[in-house]
C-alpha cells in the first residue's frame, strides 16, 4: 500500500511542461533533417532547427495555457 499523497497540479503542470520540450525537440530534430537534405549548410539547418522548436514551443505553451483555463 502506497501511503504518499498524490501529486499536486505543480507536479502534472511540471510533466506537461517537459512533455511539451521534448515534442518541439522532435519537431526540431525533424526540421533540422529535411533543411539539411536539401543540401543546407550547417548553419541554415540550424536556423531552421531553431525556430521550428520556437514555433512548436510557443503552441504547445498555448494550448497548455487554454486547456488550463481561468484560475
């Protein structure tokens, strides 16, 4: 029998949070492998990479915060 308390909202909004870096991660990974097939150097593959995770980082963060809903 487990006699801790249950998580609190903190710890899920915690989870949600990380879940929500590492699906812009591979949203980033992703990005950054199609820009370079096209034969992109190093640097625009990694511009491209970088704000594809901004963009997909900004969404989840908003749709984290509409879910939410008013406190």
């Amino acid at each position: 029998m487990d006699t801790q308390p249950p998580a609190g909202p903190s710890a899920a909004r915690a989870l949600w949070l990380a879940v929500a870096g590492l699906f812009s991660l591979v949203i980033a990974l992703v990005a950054g492998i199609l820009k370079s097939q096209t034969g992109a150097g190093l640097a625009e593959s990694a511009l491209v990479s970088g704000g594809a995770f901004a963009a997909a980082m900004a969404l989840c963060l908003a749709v984290l915060t509409a879910v939410q809903g008013p406190r």
